[in-house]
C-alpha cells in the first residue's frame, strides 16, 4: 500500500538504515500496518485516525527501548510492563486523553492478523497483566545481520502524531475565521458543517457535529412533569454529552434530560456491538446516531437480518431489537440542520462545534469547568474504563 505519507516512513528508514531502508520497509510486517494505520496522515481532519492501535505499539516499543533492550538482547528475561503504566502513558499522548484498553488487549492482534493471517507472530504478548511486544517483529533478519527497527518505528508514529496534530490544527483555526465572517457568508459555514455530516469523517468529528446539531434540535422542544396532574412544570429538552469521544462509558454519548434518553453514536453495523451497547446499560431503549446514508429502514432491516444470523433464539432477537428506540442516520441530521440554518441557529451550531473541538483535543485554557458546563458536557462522570 502506497500513500503520501509512505514517503516519509521511506525517508525515516533511509535516514536510520541508509543501505538496507528498501529491504526493510518490504519486508517487516511492523512496517507495513503501520504504513496501512497511518495513510489519513495527509488527508486532513476528516479523515479517521488511528491512534489507538498505533499508541498501543508505541508503549510498548518506548519500554522496550527504555530498559535498552534493543542492545542488551535481554528482552525475554523481561517480567514485562504494567497495564496502568502502558495505558496511563497512552492518555499522556496528543489525542490520547480517552482512549480505551481495548487496543492493548486485543484490537492490535486482532487486526494485524487479519493484514497478515500467515504471520508467526502476533503484535503485543500479554499475560498475568503483563504486556511486551513481540521482539521477533522488531527485528529484521537479512544476510548481512539483524536490524532493529524499534527506535525508527518510534520515530514514524511520532511524525504520524504531529501530522495529525497540524492538521487538526488547520481544522480548529477553519472554524474560528468562520465564526468571524459577516452573516451574509453563511453559504461557507453551511457548506463546512455539510461536510462533516459525511462516512468518511473522522469519528471524533462526526460525533462532535452530531452533538451540536441535535443539542440545537432538541433545546427547542418543552414537557411537562409533575406528580401532581394539577401541578406540572414545563422544562425544556437538553442534551448533555457524557464524556470525551471514543470513551468507554457503557454505550452512552448523549444524555438527555429530563426524558432520560441515552445516545450512541457509532459508524459500524456490527449487530454485536449494537448489542454488547444494549447489554451494558441492561436492554434500557438507546438511540443510535450513526455515520450512514442508508435509509432507516435499511439499517434496521440489515441489523435483524444480522441478528437473526448470530443469535437463533428470536426471542432474543426481539427483546433486543426493541431496545433501539430510534435510528438517526445521516441524512436525517441534514435535515435537522437544514431546519436550524432557516431558524437562524447556525451560529450557535458552529460555537458549539468549536467549543467541543477545542475540549477534544486539548487546546489549552478549554478546560474551563463554567464552559464545559455552557457546552452542555459533563467531562468524566460517565467515562470509565473497563
């Protein structure tokens, strides 16, 4: 696989391994997922990252190196790194804050033999809550010697990072001179935000867009509650967001109150994630947003037909399916911005995009507890991991 930043990850190994960067770069099936795990490096913002299962290596890779495995040859009388150390560091790390355990635990293996189903050998090694990685990947047997290539694959994801960082970057300073321009430019901020509403957005971003866009729908809309028929309050609909994006928080995005509605916003159709979203909050109803233009009916007749093919009990089936109390799609989300647009809420769309980007991914002084709360998030709470 060839992408623009395949060029840099030559030039890295030219520079560390002037003789022998070819053979290396062919022949190290290190090297080539992390070149498949880091083609969005040059496709901006909105393109998915992968920084979970690049973290996941980069750990573990910056132990070995710490401890100088890569010149004692030591490393099998390692008792191995701890979890909390790996994944306390992972959340030190550009866009790192939130991720989840799962990368270290399975995803990375689960992936790199899917690239690579004939490999001896699997990424990360883990036992007793313990964890190395797989040193045989680290080096590169050829006539003239083994080469290590831990320190370059170091070098290559840090690049991947501040690739990354720049373009998220760009994408931050784009919102701010929207929020600038005159309201006869509007034309520019409707065709921005239009485009986030899309498949190949990043997940991050697509989840922050949905936030805005539904918050502004639903803020609108009023009930009335009471114990009393004679002695109801009208409140309004508010949507709160329970954490950071990508955060392990038993499926729930969104909160609403005061209806109690839970919100998942995902790109897959994996009925078992659906399902496993379901379980955890123990089949209370959920409503999935999710990164699709199929129509509603599709997705709900493709996930029971999915469902139907992985349980066979239909009473499971059922119970479950009952339990997505709605579907929003992204055509659906168009139109509900489309409506704001013509109400005139795209400012107070955009302000809410840009405060969420900005806690997403750290800008300084966006941690404000009074903003945070104005931006209708509750940061940490619900976020746990597993």
């Amino acid at each position: 696989m060839e992408h623009t930043f395949t060029a840099r990850i030559r030039a890295i190994l030219a520079e560390d391994f002037p003789d022998v960067a070819e053979f290396l770069f062919e022949n190290s099936l290190l090297l080539q997922y992390i070149n498949r795990k880091t083609r969005s490096a040059s496709r901006g913002s909105k393109s998915r990252s992968s920084f979970a299962n690049l973290y996941a290596i980069y750990v573990l890779v910056e132990d070995y190196l710490t401890h100088g495995f890569d010149e004692s040859g030591a490393y099998e009388n390692y008792e191995g790194a701890q979890f909390s150390m790996l994944l306390a560091r992972i959340r030190e790390m550009p866009f790192g804050a939130k991720i989840q355990n799962h990368a270290l635990n399975n995803r990375v293996n689960t992936e790199f033999e899917t690239f690579f189903p004939t490999s001896d050998y699997t990424p990360i090694i883990r036992s007793d809550n313990r964890y190395w990685f797989s040193e045989a990947l680290l080096q590169v047997n050829m006539e003239s010697g083994t080469r290590n290539i831990a320190r370059s694959v170091i070098r290559i994801i840090d690049e991947y990072i501040e690739a990354k960082r720049e373009a998220f970057d760009v994408f931050i300073d784009k919102c701010c001179n929207l929020q600038s321009l005159d309201t006869g430019d509007n034309q520019q901020v409707i065709d921005f935000i239009r485009s986030l509403l899309a498949p190949n957005t990043d997940a991050r971003l697509f989840e922050i867009v949905s936030y805005g866009i539904l918050k502004n729908y639903y803020q609108d809309q009023e009930v009335y509650f009471g114990f009393d028929i004679n002695e109801l309050s009208k409140e309004q609909l508010k949507l709160y967001k329970t954490g950071r994006t990508n955060a392990n928080d038993g499926g729930i995005d969104f909160v609403m109150r005061p209806l109690g509605r839970f919100f998942q916003v995902t790109e897959t159709l994996d009925v078992r994630k659906y399902f496993l979203d379901i379980e955890k909050t123990e089949r209370f109803p959920i409503t999935f947003v999710i990164k699709s233009s199929d129509t509603v009916d599709a997705i709900r007749e493709g996930l029971a037909l999915r469902a139907k093919k992985h349980y066979t009990a239909s009473a499971v089936v059922d119970r479950l399916m009952s339990s997505i109390e709605e579907i929003i799609n992204i055509p659906a989300l168009v139109e509900i911005f489309e409506s704001a647009v013509e109400k005139g809420d795209l400012e107070s769309i955009l302000g809410e995009i840009v405060i969420q980007s900005k806690i997403e991914f750290n800008y300084p002084g966006e941690e404000d507890e009074n903003e945070i709360e104005d931006a209708g998030a509750v940061v940490g709470g619900l976020a746990t991991i597993e």
